[in-house]
C-alpha cells in the first residue's frame, strides 16, 4: 500500500502569512486613503508589530510539531 504523499508542515504558515500581508496592506491603504490622523506608535503597532508577533507565534508552533 502506497503512503500518501508527505505534506509540508509550514503550508498553513504561508497560508496565514499570505492573509496577515493583505490584511495589513488593506488597513495601510485604509489609513493612507483616509488621511488617519492616528499616532505613529499606534500606526507601527497595528501595521507592523501586531502581524510580526502573530507571525512568529504561529512559526513557532508549527515548527515544533512533529
């Protein structure tokens, strides 16, 4: 009996990557459009620290499953 083949692991990784870069190109255009006057840690925090963090939990989670 043939084994299916091996998936890879990170798919789901690239899959969230993929949707966190849209979702954060989407919120800078929605700023950018909308001259939003938000200050600058809060507009870091939301464009580039939250989806970072995200990011790496979520490597870190599924490179240690076996």
């Amino acid at each position: 009996m043939e084994r299916p083949p091996k998936r890879n692991r990170l798919t789901p990784w690239y899959i969230g990557l993929v949707i966190t870069l849209a979702a954060v190109a989407f919120v800078g255009g929605r700023m950018y459009a909308g001259e939003c006057s938000a200050p600058l840690f809060v507009e870091l925090g939301v464009l580039l620290v939250i989806p970072a963090v995200y990011l790496t939990l979520m490597y870190l989670t599924f490179i240690s499953q076996d």
